[in-house]
C-alpha cells in the first residue's frame, strides 16, 4: 500500500504555520573565525572541567537534581537573593520559552521591541500569544515612553539584541512604575559586559522577571545553564510550566560545572575584562575603516558602512572564512553583528574587511 509522496502529511496545522527561530550558523570550515554567535572566545574557568570531570563517575545512572538546589542556592548567594526566587533552566532559551508560557500569555497584547531577539515573535505564534511590537528610535534605541500603553505584559532584552545598545537601572525602573500589575522579563543575556542589572529591582517589583544565561560571559555556551530571578509568586509559576513540561532540565554535570563556574569570581572579571578591552579595539578599528557602530555594552558590535550592503559584506567576508550574523530586516538589512573574538580573530577580520572595502 502506497503511504503517499508528501513527507509533511502528519503535521498539525500549527507546525505547518511556524516560522522557526533560525540559529546562528555551525559551519565546518577549516581556519574558520567565527564571529557569528557571540561565544565567549576566552573560555570557562578549569574549575568548571574538573567539576564536570568529577560528575562523570557512576552516579550517571542517576537522575539529577530536579530542583537544582545546590545550583539555586550558589546564584541566590551570588545575586543577593532567596533560593525561592531563583528558577534554572536548560539554557536560558528553555526559561524564557516557560515564562512566555507562564507569564506572558495574557489577555492584553505583549509587548515586544521592533528590532530585538527573534526568538521572541517565534514563541508569540508558537504558544498563541498576541503580541504588538513597539519600534526602536531612530538611533535603535528602546524608549520607555513609547512602553506608556495598555499592555498584557513586557519583555524586551537588555542590552538589547542584536543592537547591543543598554537602558539604565533608573529606566528599568520607570518602566516598572508605570506598569505595577503586568509581568515584566528583562533578558539579560549580555549585561554582565557593560550594563546595570536590572536584580536589584526584584526586591520592590513582584512584577519583574529577570533571565540570565551562563553561555555569554560565563562561557558555558556548550552546558546549556540558564536562569531567572524574580518574586517567589513568579519562580512558582515558571516551575508548574517546568514540571509539565520536563522535570529535570539540567544533567548532574551542568549543574556541577554553573556551581564551579560560579565561584572562580577571578577567572570571571579577567574574561570580562579582556572582551571589553576587544570591544573597544574594535569599535575604534571599524570607525576607521568608515563604519558607523552603535553603542555596545554587549560582547559583539552592531556596524554598517555606508558604502556596502550588509548581505554583501557578510558574503564577501564569508568567502575568506570570517563569519559574522547578518539579519535581512527592515531597518537593520544593511547591519553586521560581529562578536568580540580574540586579539587574532581581530585582526584577520579587519584585515578582510579592508579588502572588501
């Protein structure tokens, strides 16, 4: 019996109707310098491998944690928090997915940057939110004026994404202010790299969510660790999603290797400081080459030359194996978001784009 031709006949009509989230590319070139997914080039600190290593023993045959609670205490020690308002997840993609779930799914439309992480309009369809976008300025900056609306909830990352560009605590704050009874997150994804956390607001603000990831500044990228901080009443909210969905998200050997990450404090201010040192040498290099960069306070930079297409510089740079994201958008079609690498990915990336140029 024929089974048919149509290798999609068992979808549902919600998949048929998704337009994923598309990933920074994994390509398999040799010589490669990849610029394009804002991995941390320093790496973790050795305590995190010997953590790792130490997990990997016959207590493999054993589940994890499910409520993380050795992990859950080290982040409420570090942030200053309770261990009841600090919620983990595999990688922060998974907490931010359960707190559309969660908390965003309201009556009223979410709101949401024009210009901002696209993971967000992919969640919106695929959990069935309304959502209404609210533009950037026109130097690509979030406004919390244009915020003053009716609204079901807020979300929006800080620094933003992919412009890199950072609100103040104080703005954060105003924000909170004038919406006192609608969950907001802030994705917090690269604050640890020039920005004001918005942590210190949970204490006063039961409404805020506050999500963070190890990938970025701590270079776990590979360990897939994310977390929230927030209100008890928020974090419990987040856990009945979490446990419908999968109850044990972090392996013992994730779990063990955030801890060790955590508590080499040195290791993490030196890698901080020598991807803000980068930055700031990349920032002046591009300017010289005639670029315009935005303000970053994030581990990449968002630049365009006003000479050059972005999809063409990005093709062009791609044929000398330097990869760096390009987003074909309105407004941001001719942008480059290029990741702080090291001192050499540096170089061999302006080296190519002088060449272009």
């Amino acid at each position: 019996m024929s089974t048919g031709t149509n290798p999609n006949r068992f979808w549902s009509r919600l998949v048929r109707e998704l337009r994923p989230y598309v990933p920074g590319e994994q390509p398999r070139m040799s010589n490669l310098v990849k610029l394009n997914t804002n991995e941390n080039p320093f790496g973790p600190s050795p305590r995190v491998s010997d953590a790792i290593r130490a997990e990997a023993a016959e207590t493999l045959r054993l589940y994890p944690d499910p409520e993380a609670v050795a992990l859950r205490q080290a982040l409420a020690a570090y942030h200053g928090a309770r261990p009841e308002q600090v919620f983990v997840g595999n990688g922060s993609d998974e907490v931010l997915a359960h707190a559309f779930v969660a908390l965003l799914k309201q009556d009223a439309p979410l709101l949401f940057p024009d210009i901002t992480y696209g993971f967000f309009p992919a969640w919106c369809r695929l959990f069935g939110i309304e959502a209404e976008t609210v533009p950037l300025d026109s130097a690509l900056r979030i406004r919390i004026a244009d915020y003053a609306r009716p609204a079901g909830a807020i979300i929006f990352p800080n620094p933003n994404a992919p412009t890199g560009i950072a609100l103040g605590r104080a703005e954060i704050a105003a924000l909170l202010q004038t919406h006192p009874g609608q969950p907001v997150v802030v994705d917090e994804a690269y604050v640890d790299f020039g920005a004001e956390t918005a942590i210190p607001l949970v204490a006063s603000h039961p409404n805020l969510l506050v999500v963070r990831t190890m990938s970025k500044s701590r270079a776990l990228a590979g360990l897939r660790v994310g977390y929230a901080i927030g209100d008890a009443g928020l974090i419990e909210a987040l856990v009945r999603v979490k446990d419908s969905f999968n109850s044990y998200p972090l392996g013992r050997p994730a779990q063990a290797g955030a801890v060790a990450a955590l508590e080499d404090e040195t290791h993490f201010q030196r890698s901080l400081a020598l991807v803000i040192e980068e930055r700031d040498r990349l920032t002046q290099a591009l300017t010289r080459l005639g670029f315009e960069v935005l303000p970053s306070a994030a581990n990449f930079v968002f630049a365009r030359h006003p000479a050059r297409a972005g999809a063409e510089l990005a093709a062009e740079l791609r044929a000398q194996a330097v990869l760096v994201r390009h987003f074909a958008r309105p407004r941001i079609s001719d942008y480059l978001r290029i990741t702080v690498g090291t001192n050499t990915q540096t170089d061999v990336l302006l080296a190519a784009l002088a060449r272009c140029l």
